[in-house]
C-alpha cells in the first residue's frame, strides 16, 4: 500500500525528469525514452486504478511528508487513477500513429525536443488530475500552455506559428483570469488546498457578508478554463492549431490538453466550491446556454469547411460544446455524462486525426473533400478508421459517441427547466454531426476510376496500423462495455464530494 501511495507522485516526477533527460539525447533515444516513459505510467496508473477500486478509498500524499502549508498535498481517487491511465493509451496510441510523418514534418535535429515537449505535456496533465493545491495546479495549467504551444509550433511553418501566437494570446488570456480568480480566493479563505478552501466557502456561503465577491472569483476561474479549453466563442484559435500541426499534435491536443483544463474545472466544482454552492449560482446557466451554443455553431463552422482537417478540427468546439452542457445541467448525472465523454471524445478524436493523414497520403497531400474521393480504397486501415472514429462522433449505437448521447438525455430528464433546449439541441447537432461526418465517410468510399490518385496506394506501416486497430477496439469497447466505466466515474464523482 505504500508504494501504491507513492504512484501519483512517482508519475508525475517521471514525466517530468524525462523531459531533462530527452534534452540530452538523440531524437531517436529520445523516441524510446518517450515511449518507455508512457508505458511505465500507463502500467503505474492501472495498478493505482485496480487498488482504488478494491478499497474503495481515496488517499491524500504529502509531498515531503509535511502537511499544509509547508508541505504540497496530491490526491488520488478512482476518478484520478481513471483519467491518467486513460491519458497515457491516448497518448501512446497518438504517437504510435504519427510516429512515421514526424520524420517528414520536423527538422531531425528537433526530434528530441518534440518528445521533451510531449513529456512535459504528460506531466503536466498528470499534475491537473492529482494535486489537491490550486496554485500548482495553476504552474502546471501554465507548463501544459507551453508545452502545447511548443507542439503547434514545432513544424515551423507559416499557419502553425500563426496558430501558436494566437493560441498563446488566447491561453494567455485564461492564465491571467484563472490567476487573479486564484489570488481572489486565497485572499477571501486564505488557502490554497482544495479541501481548505471548501471548508471557508461554505462558511463564507452561510454568513452571506462575501457572497458576492465569492461569486465574482468563481466566475473568473471559470472562465479563464474555458477560454484554455476553446469553449464557444473562446474557440478561434483553435481550427488552426488542431489543422496545421504535426498530425501527433492534433491528436494529443485535441484528446487530451483541452481535457486537462476541464478536468480541473470538475475538481474545482466539487472539491473548492462545492457542488451545491456552485449550482446555486448563475454561472451554471451561462455554461450551459455557451454548451448549447457550442453544439450548434461548431457543427454549422464544421459543415462550411472545405477541408478535411479543420472539419474534425471545429468538431471539436462542437464536442466540447456536449461537455459544458452537461456540467450546466447541475445534477449528478449531468457531470458523469460529461467525465464520459471527455473519454469518449478523446477516443474519437485522436483517431479521426490520426486516420486522416492516411487518407490525406494517397490524395496527394491534398487536404480538400474533393481529392479524398475513394481514399478509403486506397487506404484501406485509414478508411476504416475513420469510418469508425465518424460512427462515434456521430452517435451510432455500439461505439462510444452513442453512450455519451444517452447519458446526455438521461441526465436531461432529470432536470426539467432545462429538458426542452437539451433535447432539442442534443437533436439539431446530432444530425449537423451526420451531416458533415457521414458525407466525409460517403465521399472516401466513392469510386473514383479518373481520379488523378487512383492506384496509390499507402505504405505499409505496421504501428500505424496496430494504432488504428488498438483505437477502433477502444472506441467498441466503450461502447459496448460503457456501465463498468460509468460506475467508476460516479464512484470518483462521490470520492470528490
């Protein structure tokens, strides 16, 4: 039990030695230490993940071994230990896929810093998930924004340093609103640990002399993760950098980096404000009536899109849209319907991303519609990856999109003033999703014998291959074995509370 209390902290401090270590080495060292590195963590999770849920217990460690406020505390539950082995698969899968066209997209001598940045991303979304402190969790939110600012970047070419300056004023933005929500908070309670801080609010809540004030730093913190997480209208920096990165950095941030913010958003909800105070407030309705905005406008972006990358790019307003509208549903179910499709859409997402570039290889590096005709033909493992990562954006009964959508519904009944605009909504998008989605996969399965790419076919590359695979049985898998992982996200929800 004691070195399984030493597993949050083991894998975040991995991550980030690895980072200095890569910096030292080879690209091509570098590669199997980035590997090694996901794996150990990956196996570390699981392990912390089966011990959480054979007790039932969550722990708290003291970094250091002293108690607040000398010491830094980290907090594991069955939610915590969920999300980081999910995190690291995403992850390792993401590489493994893109893996080949980073010889193509980055200079060699870059290699190694590609995967420093790739470590740091990880450890840093290790530290959102476990730390109990809001001011680290503030330095790590900052090393994630550099971390993925980095990743845009590293192809160096003209869209994706522009897409890196505006997705760094716009993270910039957030920081500093999450920044001064943060000083607010501490100067209203004076803590910084999540537990202490909900101790002060809820009896700042009851003397009502601080409501107010509480209000306004909640709003603050609020939205500062939102403009992070690319909620509507926070999200235009966001089609570029997802659309013109290295195709592992589409994958990764897509699936992953936004999720880290969210996920510190659920923490702060039921861990420093409290569950109930929070929906007692307004700000639970403006997060979802922008969800709601989200699911529309980003499907109706993702529809006048004449490319397919930013398509599945703007997708992702859209699918994050569904995860602010859960949380702005209030209940129980509502926040559960959301934790799953933060795993549903990272499982998606990463391999619409990653089947992409196949399809995009034997169309003559074309990324437009009209070139991707019978792709799907000539690249047969990206086609059916696609097909499969669109069937489950789209909510198509036994893949993951599907289950997230009942969830949805689910928890919509369960709150009646907001029944009608979810119901509606949850409809309109996801026949908007169909729309652009099923017409991509149409086109990609057209026979197309004048086609100027017709009889190129993609070279073989077995771990692209064992990607898509290993992808597509995630994306079944939680489709057809949803109950277990959705019984381990309400265990992690009452282990917050």
């Amino acid at each position: 039990m004691d070195f399984v209390r030493n597993i949050p902290f083991c894998s975040i401090l991995l991550t980030l030695f690895s980072g200095t270590v890569c910096s030292m080495l080879s690209g091509r060292a570098a590669k199997w230490v980035n590997t090694a590195v996901i794996v150990m963590t990956g196996v570390m999770s699981a392990i912390l993940l089966h011990n959480l849920l054979m007790t039932g217990e969550s722990f708290v460690y003291w970094m250091g071994h002293f108690p607040a406020p000398w010491g830094n505390e980290i907090r594991a539950g069955i939610l915590e230990a969920s999300m980081a082995l999910f995190f690291c698969i995403i992850m390792l899968l993401s590489m493994w896929g893109g893996r080949k066209k980073l010889d193509e997209e980055v200079e060699g001598s870059k290699h190694n810093l590609y995967y420093i940045l790739v470590n740091l991303l990880l450890s840093s979304l290790l530290a959102l998930i476990y730390t109990n402190d809001l001011f680290t969790a503030y330095v790590f939110v900052e090393i994630n924004t550099i971390a993925a600012c980095g990743l845009i970047m590293i192809r160096q070419i003209g869209r994706t340093l522009a897409a890196a300056v505006r997705y760094m004023i716009m993270s910039l933005v957030g920081s500093g609103l999450l920044l001064i929500g943060l000083c607010m908070l501490y100067d209203l309670t004076g803590h910084l640990l999540m537990s202490d801080i909900r101790i002060e609010v809820a009896v700042i809540m009851a003397d009502g002399t601080y409501a107010i004030p509480l209000v306004i730093t909640v709003a603050l913190m609020v939205v500062g993760l939102a403009i992070k997480s690319a909620l509507f209208p926070f999200h235009a920096w966001l089609p570029d950098a997802y659309g013109y990165s290295t195709i592992s950095s589409a994958a990764i941030l897509s699936s992953l980096a936004s999720k880290g913010y969210i996920f510190l958003l659920i923490k702060i909800i039921y861990r420093v404000i409290g569950f109930e105070v929070f929906n007692s407030t307004h700000i639970i309705n403006v997060l979802f009536v922008f969800g709601l905005m989200a699911m529309i406008f980003g499907s109706l972006s993702a529809i006048k899109e004449s490319g397919i990358r930013r398509m599945i790019a703007f997708s992702s307003v859209a699918q994050v849209g569904y995860i602010y509208m859960g949380i702005g549903l209030g209940t129980r179910t509502g926040m559960i319907a959301s934790v799953y499709h933060i795993f549903a859409h990272a499982a998606g997402k990463a391999l619409l991303f990653i089947s992409v570039i196949g399809l995009t290889d034997v169309s003559g590096f074309s990324r437009r519609f009209v070139d991707q005709t019978g792709a799907g033909y000539r690249n047969k493992i990206a086609g059916i990856g696609f097909t499969v990562g669109s069937l489950s954006m789209v909510g198509v009964p036994v893949f993951a999109g599907f289950i997230s959508k009942i969830l949805f519904a689910q928890a919509a009944v369960k709150n009646t003033g907001k029944l009608l605009p979810t119901m509606i909504v949850l409809a309109i998008s996801t026949i908007l999703n169909a729309i652009y989605f099923m017409k991509t996969v149409i086109r990609i399965y057209t026979p197309c014998p004048d086609c100027p790419y017709e009889g190129i076919a993609m070279k073989k590359e077995k771990l692209y291959a064992v990607s898509i695979i290993l992808f597509v049985a995630l994306n079944i898998a939680l489709g057809m074995s949803s109950q277990p992982v959705v019984d381990a996200i309400a265990s992690g929800l009452d282990m917050f509370g």
